[in-house]
C-alpha cells in the first residue's frame, strides 16, 4: 500500500485527540491553535501514518460522520494481536460495528465506530490465504449461500 495521510472531521479535536492515544495508541506530534482558544488542528501519529483531526467548519461545508449520516469507508490498522487492540478500543468507548472474527482471508478483524462517527477495522494476519480459495469464498458469501 501506498503512504496516505488521513485529515479526520471530529466534533471536537481536542477530546479527539485525547481518544485516539488511549484507544488506538496514536502519539500527538503538532497542533495549531487559533487566535481566542480553539484548536484547529491535531496531528498525530499512528504507526508510520499521519493522522491529523480537525473541527467541523460547517460554512465551509466541512462535516462530521454523524452530521452526515455516517461514513462509507473503513480505516484499517493492522495490529500485532486484534483482540488486545479491541479490548483497548472498547474499554475506551468504541462502539462495535462488527465483532472480532476469523475473516475468510486470512485476518482476525473487527470492526468499531469510533465516538466521532468514524469507522476502524483492526487486522491481524494469521494465515496465509490462496487467491482462488478468497475468491472462491467471497462468492459463497456474498450469493448468500453460506456465512464466512
């Protein structure tokens, strides 16, 4: 995969910033503060990946997931032992979207929504998975003849 910085529209920087290092692990490196208090901007670190989160600027169209309606994408983590990582998020306030399972292509993973209205997987790759063999059960899946 590519390198990727991830811009985060939260209700509240601030508090985000705090949730991100307790329940993911993700470091502050910077943080611009405007004129009068208000923190634009926090950036973080997860991993070798930017992570910055700002505050919805509503006149400039600029909204959180729950304003929205949700959001349609998934940032994905992987982690060393998933069911550690989710214990943390959890404990933190994540709410499940979907449990910690042994996934068809060879990842432990789950799903949470994070209290912004952002939605994480976490991953831990534990087997080794042939291409056909992902095909050929993602088929199964998804034509509703058997649960993965």
């Amino acid at each position: 995969m590519a390198d990727i910085a991830i811009h985060l529209v939260v209700t509240d920087p601030d508090r985000a910033a705090v949730w991100y290092a307790e329940a993911l692990g993700a470091r502050e490196t910077s943080r611009i503060t405007l004129p009068g208090g208000p923190t634009l901007t926090v950036e973080l670190r997860l991993g070798d990946t930017v992570l910055a989160v700002a505050g919805e600027m509503p006149e400039r169209g600029i909204r959180a997931p729950a304003v929205l309606g949700g959001t349609p994408a998934a940032l994905h983590v992987d982690v060393s032992d998933v069911d550690a990582a989710w214990a943390r998020a959890t404990a933190a306030g994540a709410t499940v979207f979907e449990p910690v399972h042994d996934a068809f292509w060879g990842d432990r993973t789950g799903q949470f929504l994070d209290p912004f209205g952002h939605r994480w997987a976490l991953d831990q790759h534990v087997r080794d998975v042939p291409h056909e063999e992902v095909v050929a059960r993602a088929a199964q899946m998804f034509s509703g003849s058997e649960e993965a």
